[in-house]
C-alpha cells in the first residue's frame, strides 16, 4: 500500500463550479498537509498547506484535514479556466529534530472548460 | 529574479553516457532535494542536503550521485544512463519550514 493515494483523474468540470479534490495515507507519522499546485511543464508551487486536523482557508481556495479518517481535501470555489492544473497533495513527517520527509501524492489533473 | 534556477532544461542523450545537471538557489534556504518526476506526474525524492550534509538518500542506483559544494547549490551526476533514468529531475529547497519547498523548473531527460 503506498503511503499517499490520490485519484490521477482527469477531472473536468465547467467554469465556475466547485471542485473537491481528495487524498488518504497510511502513515499516522505525518505533521504537515500540503496542496501543491503544478501547471504543465513547471515546477510544483506551495498553494495552502495545514498542521494537524482543521480546515484552511485561502481565498478561493479550502484545504481540510481528517487525521481521525487519515483523509484531507481540498475545495475550489468559482473555479476559474487559469485553474485548470495538476494538484499534488503532499504529507510531510520528521526524520530527525532537522530534517522532515515530504511524500507527495500522483497528482490529480484538473481541466476547467469555460 | 529566479529562486530556484536548473540547468539544462532540456536534455537528450543515448544510453551509457554520463550527465550532469546544476542546481543554484538564492533564497538563502539550507536544505536542497533532487526529485524525479515520472511519466505519470509521480514526485518522488531522490536525494535531500541540509548544509551541504547528506539527510535523505532514497533507494537510488549507485549511478546517481549529488554534489553540494555549497548550500546554494546541488548537482547530479548520473553515469552510464539508462532508458529508464528518462524523466523529468526537479531540484528544490526549504528553510525552516521544511514543509515549504522551492521547486525549480525542472529538467527534462530523454535517454535514447
């Protein structure tokens, strides 16, 4: 079982809906929850990220965390076609009192047709 | 200005060669990845230097080897490549929140 899951999609939705983007692990070690964001043929960039359970809000954008379900989410409102991107959920968890290992999620493409 | 700057971009060459690719960031950050991003968009980590010290070293062939000479830069050597080695090599970095990473633009090998 891998330790991040996360449905490769695609995922097309119309402008303006409101799009829930999901991830599960395994590993109860993990501190940090992060949404990040990859347009095609760049980098991956931070968009939100949450320590322990709870929900965050940025925007458009809401990031939750269910550590009881070893579940977190993310929720796009009034999503707009510059959206249209890879989102990679990632976990991150300690190694050492310096170091922290991130593991990301496959990714889910996401598609907003205007 | 450029955070996290790599080069190549672009790189193609045949099987058995050995390659190099640079990393430079100028965000003051410590600690510096190499990750391979596959054909299927799957990050994975590869190597993590904290000072120009050694922390995460995955399960990679021998073939791979990081070089820090200095915590603003990172480099990968990779000898006799593979077919399989063809990916796409993102260098990143993080300060105190390690949470947080830098990605640079990312490499793009083909291996023929």
């Amino acid at each position: 079982q891998k330790e991040v899951e996360q449905d490769p999609g695609p995922l097309s939705v119309p402008e303006g809906a409101i799009v829930s983007l999901n991830c599960t692990y395994s590993n109860s070690a993990f501190q940090y929850f992060m949404w990040y964001r990859q347009y095609s043929r760049k980098g991956p960039e931070l968009l939100m990220y949450t320590y322990s359970s709870g929900n965050k809000e940025d925007g458009r954008f809401t990031a939750q965390v269910d550590k009881s379900s070893k579940y977190i989410s993310l929720f796009i409102r009034d999503s707009q076609p510059s959206d249209s991107a890879t989102y990679l959920c990632a976990m991150s968890r300690p190694l050492s009192l310096s170091a922290s290992k991130i593991i990301f999620g496959s990714g889910t493409r996401l598609s907003i047709r205007p | 200005d450029t955070a996290v700057s790599q080069t190549p971009k672009y790189l193609v060459t045949q099987m058995g060669n050995d390659k190099s690719i640079k990393c430079e960031q100028n965000l003051g950050h410590d600690t510096m990845y190499w990750y391979k991003q596959d054909s299927k968009k799957f990050l994975k980590i590869m190597f993590s230097y904290n000072n120009k010290e050694l922390i995460i070293n995955e399960t990679v062939p021998n073939r791979f080897s990081p070089k820090s000479p200095d915590k603003a830069h990172l480099n990968l050597h990779i000898n006799s490549l593979e077919l399989g080695d063809s990916a796409v090599y993102f260098c990143a970095s993080s300060g105190t929140g390690m949470h947080e990473q830098f990605f640079g633009p990312g490499t793009r090998l083909t291996v023929l």
